[in-house]
C-alpha cells in the first residue's frame, strides 16, 4: 500500500479526532461519576441520627486535589483528634528524612581511677528517642537500660560513688499538651513528654486471681521496679465472676491505686499506668539495671529536668550510647497505633532540629511551615499538640487531603504510606471496619470525646487514587458517623 501525504493527512486528523472523542468521553464520564458520588454521599451524610453533628467532608484524585469529587462544609475547621498527627508525621519525614537516628547516651562525669570506681555521677542523657520499650526486639522493656548497662561494665565502671542522673534537658520542661485533661494524665495517651522516654513512659501492671475468694490478687510489675507504689485493692473472687481491674495514679505521686475483681486464677493482662516523673523514673530503672550487672551505685536516681542546665559537662566521658531504628520504623506507632507519646517526641524533636528548641511552640512552628508547603491556604488551621489530644487544635479536612496530596508526590511516600492502618491487618483499622478494603485502603483514625474522624487514600475498582478526609465534631454516637464513612468508602471502592 502506497501511503501519501493526503492519506497520511487523513489518518492524523482522524486519530486526532479519535483522541478528542476519547478525551471528551472521559470528561463525560468523570462528570457522570461526579454527579453519582454527591448524590450518594449527600444521602449518607444526611442521615437523620447525624443531624446534629458538625460534619466536614473531603474527597479528591490524590493528583487534583484542588477540585474535588465531593465536598460537604469541607472548608470549615474542625478538632481532629488523632488525624492531626497526618500533619506532624508528615513534616518529622519531610525534615528529618526516613534514616533519622535518635540516640540515648551515658556519659560519666569525674575521674574513673584504676579500680573502676567512678568519682561522680553517670548521666543518661535523652535526645527524643521514643523507642526504648519492649516494642522492638528482643521485646523486653529493661534490654535497651541492659544494653546500656554491659557498655557501661566494658568500659570498665565497677562503682559509681554519685549518683544516676536522668537528663532530659534536651527538651523543655513543658511535658503536658495545651489542653490537655488533668483527669487523664494517669492514663498511657497522656503520658508525659520527656526527651529520655522508658517503656513510653508508663508502668506495665499484670495483676493475677489468688487462690482462695477473698484474698488479694498479686501484683506484677514491667519493668519489677520499686520505683512505683501499688496500693493493691483487688479481690479474687469466684471463677465464674467477670473481672474488673481499674486503677488510678494520685497526681503528682508515683503511687498507684488499684481496685476491682478478678477470677481466681486468672489474669488482668497488661495495664499501662504512666508515671508522674519519667526522668526519675528512668534513671531509678537504670541504677536497678547496673546493680544487677555487677556495677555498685553509692548515690541516689535523679531526673534532670530544664530550666536547669544539662549534667554533661566539657570533662564528660562517653561511655556507652543506643541507637533507635530509623524514623521510617517510628513512625508506623504514630499512624498505625496512634501512639501520642511517639507523636509527642517527633514534634519536639523536629523543633530542636529545624528551630533550635525542643519545645512546643518551636515544634509547632516546624510543622505549621510545612502546612504551607503542602497547602496554598491554611486559613482556619491551628495546631496546640503533635498528637491530636489537645480540643483546641482545628484543621479542615481539605487541609488533611492536601498534607496527603503533598505526601503522594514527595520522595519519601513509600515510607508515609505504609505507615497508615491497613484495615483488617493492622493498627487502629485492624479489627473495627472495613476489612474489605484491606488491599485499597490506607487511614488514620481520630477519636477524643465528641470527636470521630478518618482520613487516608483509597483506591477505587477501576484504579483511581483517592485522597479523603472525614472529621466529625459534636458526636453523641461514634457508630453512626462509622456507618456513614463506611457506606461512602465502599461505595467509592466498588466503581
């Protein structure tokens, strides 16, 4: 076949017209779609049970989030609990890259003469690292203190005639979010910020039935330190009772109260009480852990706290020093568990980084200028806390689908993304809802009284990248807001 330059004038203009067709058949389509999505998540959000909730709702192709697919009272501002920490995560990652290390290091202060014996005190000293607890191997809460401790023997310490000083001047001594309640502040998400951070700052408690109806229940500690006070209150009761163990801390003690019922023979599981000094605390647990190496300790634990100066002089030796894993692994506690502790320290670490302070307002500022970067307005955003516990915090869920958007495109995504919950499999999605969509959606949960809230990205049957973002304020009932973000996501994941 001869082709000439009529011909091949005819078939350009006919593929051009084919591609118009096919653009415009798209455009058709999405419009069509468009129209189909705001009807149907104009019926769910408009449900009678949700009438009196403040309800926002965004949602948008991850690569246009500027123009939306559906969108209802998405400009106004809202508390949203736990999807702020989307924000704060975001920006550690941003700033600090995915290989960020922290480091716990020990220190001995004075002259070590030849028979070992330290004539001063031995600082462990805290730079924001969330991680010495038993959530990463060998999973047991003291190994990062041991770990430390056989450095400490090798480096030929057999005595230590001052005392074990907890530094956390690293940080401020602000160590409670704006707004944060006093009545939780015994409880393991509001544990106190500190930049030398044990076991997330909490005491692990196991309580055990006895043997007979009547006699107190045994009590068991994680880390076994006398550090903590228990005032034991439980009963062991018939096996055929349902157990109820609460407990309390009195503000501002290290004594614990525990009270309730447990079956004979059986046990509470894990209770998680933070304490009320966390630098104290961590250095009483490292004095037990050198005693029990060997290492003699004359003196007393003490934690060092700013507006006090650090207790690393110029004459301090390094003697020992742990590594945390990269903040690619410390950030999948903050997405995926929604740890506020880790959300905490990030926040005041990324303020010591980019800023010079490890503070709040130092922190607040570092994030609030990436908010800029990953949204050309940011009217109406206010952030007190990194983790989403503060009520005064208030962002709107364009602004949450815009830090998604900017996290899509950014070298590190990989990273961000596998640190959301995997419905079904994982975190705080694992066994609530959606387990259908496991292999389609990623989320963070958000959740303080009168607050229910979702954001994430979501992939669609024919292959759309979503970004969206639910943030609900006023609620009475969490199951219906549920309910309605479920019938909206799986309506978007079957088309």
């Amino acid at each position: 076949m001869v082709y000439t330059r009529q011909t091949i004038k005819r078939a350009l203009a006919g593929l051009f017209l084919l591609m118009i067709m096919m653009i415009n058949s798209e455009a058709s389509n999405l419009i069509s779609r468009k129209a189909e999505i705001t009807d149907y998540c104009l019926q769910a959000a408009s449900k009678k049970s949700l009438k009196s909730y403040h309800i926002g709702i965004y949602i948008a192709s991850v690569n246009h989030v500027d123009t939306p697919l559906f969108t209802y009272n998405a400009d106004s501002a809202y508390v949203p609990a736990s999807c702020i920490k989307l924000a704060t995560s975001a920006a550690a990652l941003d700033a600090l890259g995915p290989d960020y290390i922290f480091q716990t290091r020990v220190y001995a202060v004075g002259s070590i003469d030849r028979n070992g014996t330290l004539k001063g005190n031995l600082v462990i000293y805290g730079t924001g690292d969330p991680s010495m607890s038993d959530r990463y191997p060998p999973h047991r809460v003291t190994a990062p203190l041991e770990m430390l401790a056989d450095q400490v023997y090798k480096h030929g310490i057999r005595k230590i005639e001052g005392n074990i000083i907890g530094d956390g001047t690293y940080f401020d001594k602000q160590e409670i979010g704006t707004g944060w309640s006093y009545s939780y502040l015994y409880d393991w998400y509001a544990a106190r910020v500190t930049a030398l951070a044990l076991n997330d700052n909490c005491i692990n408690i196991k309580v055990l039935g006895g043997k007979k109806i009547g006699d107190l229940a045994q009590v068991q500690l994680d880390p076994p330190t006398r550090y903590i006070k228990i005032n034991n209150n439980v009963k062991t009761a018939s096996s055929k009772t349902r157990s109820a163990v609460s407990f309390d801390r009195e503000y501002g003690s290290e004594i614990i109260n525990l009270k309730g019922r447990i079956p004979a023979g059986k046990n509470s599981g894990v209770l998680w009480a933070s304490v009320n000094d966390p630098l104290k605390y961590t250095a009483d647990v490292f004095r037990e852990t050198l005693l029990s190496k060997g290492i003699k300790v004359d003196g007393t634990s003490i934690g060092l706290r700013q507006p006090n100066r650090t207790a690393v002089t110029s004459q301090a030796t390094l003697v020992a020093i742990r590594y945390s894993p990269p903040l690619s692994e410390l950030i999948k506690p903050v997405n995926k568990n929604s740890q506020n502790l880790y959300a905490e320290m990030l926040l005041k670490s990324l303020g010591k980084v980019k800023n010079g302070q490890g503070s709040y307002p130092a922190g607040l500022k570092a994030v609030k200028d990436f908010m800029r970067k990953a949204n050309p307005d940011i009217r109406g955003y206010e952030q007190f806390d990194g983790c989403g516990l503060s009520p005064y915090n208030q962002i709107t869920p364009k602004q949450l689908c815009g830090v998604l958007s900017y996290m899509h495109r950014h070298k590190d995504f990989d990273v961000y993304f596998d640190s959301l919950s995997i419905p079904g499999l994982d975190g705080s999605l694992k066994s609530s809802r959606l387990y259908n969509l496991s292999h389609q959606l990623r989320g963070k949960t958000g959740g303080i009284k009168g607050v229910r809230a979702l954001t994430g990205y979501l992939t669609t049957k024919s292959g759309d990248q979503l970004v969206f973002s639910f943030l609900s304020n006023h609620v009475s009932s969490r199951y219906a807001v549920q309910t309605m973000e479920n019938t909206i996501l799986e309506k978007l994941a079957d088309m």
